[in-house]
C-alpha cells in the first residue's frame, strides 16, 4: 500500500532567565512560532523473490550412468532383458536406449547380450531370446526384473532358486511380447520376438512384480568431468575375443569420446535409430569359463561369485582392475589395483564378461 506521511510541528520559542533562587520560563508573545512540513518519499512495494528452481530439481543422478533421470525412473527397478546377437539377429532394437549392456557366450561361438534398462522407455525392444543361468546374475547385479523369451533347464533352475522376478516370452507371446512377421519369414522364429517398455511396466503392474527398487544396486562412481584414470595407458582400439571367430571390437572417437561398437568387422547398429552402438566405458570381467559336463548343447558355466582381474576403458585409455561379487544375490563390485572403489566417466557401460585377454592399440 501507498503511504504518505505529513507532520506539522509547532515550535515554541522559549525564553528562559534565571534567577538567583529559581528559574522562571517566560513565552515572548511577539515571536510567531514556525509550521515545518516533513514529507516522506512514497515506499516502494517490495515483491516477494521469484524461487529460481535448478534444471535438476525433480530428478537424481542415475546409479547406471552418473547421469540426471527422473525421480520416477530413479526408483523404479531395472529391466534385464536378453538379446538374440547372432548375425541373424542384427540389427537390433532399442540398444540405444540402455545404460549398461553385457556381452558375453552362449553356446559355441555365440554371445547374447543382456542389456539393463532404467533411464529411457524404448518402443521396440528385441529380438529377445532364451536366458542362461548366469544371466540371472546380471539381473540380480541391479535389483532387475529379468525379460527373457524361453531358457535352459539350468536357467529356469536358478530362476527359481533365487526367486527372480522375470517375465518370460513362452508365456507371454502375443501379449506381453509380439512376433515381427517379417523377421519370422526371413530370419526365422527365434529372431522375431519382441517387447516395449510400455508392454513390460503395464504386465508388472497386473501382475504385482514388485516396481519399486529396493536397495542402493549403485556398482560404480562417477567423474565429475572426462577423466583419464591415473596411469592409465592410451588406446584407442580395443578387441574382445570371445573365442578366435568372435570378437568384439570398440573405436575410441576423440571427438565425441566414445566407443563405437564393431561385430565382425562392421558397425554393429541399432535398428530403430540406425546409430552405430556407442558408449562412454568398457570393461572387460575376466573369469573362468567351461563347459556344462554332459550338456549336449554345448552350455556353459561362467563364474561370476567370486573375484577376478578385469580392464576399464575409457577416455582413450586402459586400465587393469579387479572384480568380486560375494553371492549371487549381491552385485558386483569393481576396484582399481589399489583396492579404491572403481570411478568410471558419466555415461552408458558395455561389460565384456570373456576368459581371455584383450587386445589394445
């Protein structure tokens, strides 16, 4: 409100003589006491500061990926869903959209992708496959709902042992998953099966799979800046061998500092996008890996519980590291030879779990 004040003060001259006894105060009737008008200047209204809200206030930085997601996505559980990677198979669908993707043998000369899904929704997720007992491990790594299409006996064994929560195409298809009827005519059944985010959060929820993630599956730390790990070496390409007739193959590009997946030879691409598979950091898990004894179909154990020796790649670099996992259930934790707590750059992750040696140039 708009306030003006006027004060109109009278001053009384006043004449004073003192005698030698008392004093007296005497009024000069003469002398006309002034008017003096005090104006004061209008008061500004002061309005109320306008609240300055960071960019980030409604969202958290993800435990996948070092990078802002919403709060939403933030808690609710991963999706750990298994990808056909045979030729057949390529391109995929909705690869782009995860933040960490393994890679690592089925049967023969074959590797699957187990690909952990949280920040973005993808529209077309596929082609799914058949999941292996060790990729519950993967699953498990992050609290993840396992979506796989079919499994092995071991698989199914250990799903069950572990009580995983998982979502499986042999009895969901035409539901929850669909067929693509062009890749069923000309790659053949077990390269059509397909999902969607939307598909996998609406059959959680009808089906009561628990949504909400519950507990802090954080793996890694994260620079706040690319960073170079301290002694680490420059390379900027690095080969996987799987077995002598699979390799995967990563390029390091300066200018966008990331990895750009190579599969035999060419750029191994996502369907949907048609951007060649890139992310910020490698590592490579070195364990022990046999042969199921008996299995006529060539499966494999691989060993996850336990510890290893391993490599980070990043930002133009390698570096050895180590791996352990205490149990099945836990996840797995990485570490710099020091025994530090590994520190990654911000950004998606591909983990190539091989028993042999990289190769860096």
């Amino acid at each position: 409100m708009k306030k003006y004040l006027i004060i109109i003060a009278s001053f009384l001259l006043v004449a004073c003589s003192r005698g030698s006894n008392a004093e007296t105060f005497v009024q000069d009737e003469n002398v006309v006491p002034p008017s003096v008008t005090i104006t004061l200047e209008e008061e500004e209204e002061i309005e109320p500061e306008e609240e300055i809200l960071s960019p980030h206030y409604d969202m958290a930085i993800s435990r996948l990926t070092g990078h802002y997601i919403s709060i939403d996505a933030y808690n609710r559980r991963p999706f750990a869903v298994v990808f056909n990677n045979e030729t057949r198979a390529l391109p995929q669908s909705g690869l782009m959209q995860a933040d960490i993707i393994y890679e690592v043998l089925a049967e023969g000369a074959t590797t699957r992708i187990v690909a952990i899904f949280q920040s973005a929704e993808a529209e077309r997720i596929g082609p799914i496959r058949s999941t292996r007992h060790y990729f519950s491990d993967f699953a498990m790594n992050h609290d993840a709902v396992l979506i796989h299409h079919g499994g092995s006996p071991q698989a199914y064994t250990s799903i069950r042992n572990l009580g995983l929560d998982h979502v499986d195409g042999m009895r969901y298809d035409g539901t929850v998953f669909w067929r693509d009827p062009v890749r069923r005519a000309e790659r053949g059944l077990e390269n059509s099966s397909y999902t969607s985010t939307e598909n996998i959060l609406a059959h959680a929820e009808d089906a009561d799979i628990r949504l909400d993630i519950s507990e802090e599956f954080a793996m890694f730390s994260f620079f706040e800046e690319p960073t170079t790990p301290s002694g680490a070496e420059a390379s900027t390409f690095i080969s996987v061998p799987f077995v002598a007739s699979n390799v995967a193959e990563f390029r390091f590009c300066e200018d966008t500092n990331l990895y750009y997946k190579y599969k035999f030879g060419n750029p191994q691409l996502d369907e949907e996008t048609g951007e060649q598979l890139s992310v910020t950091n490698i590592l490579v898990q070195i364990t022990t890996i046999t042969g199921i004894p008996g299995d006529t179909e060539g499966r494999r154990n691989v060993t996850l519980v336990g510890s290893g020796e391993g490599y980070l790649i990043t930002n133009g670099s390698h570096i050895p590291i180590r791996w352990e996992k205490e149990s099945r259930e836990a996840p797995t934790q990485w570490f710099f030879e020091d025994g530090s707590p590994l520190t990654i750059n911000i950004g998606r992750t591909w983990i190539c779990v091989t028993s042999n040696n990289p190769t860096f140039e």
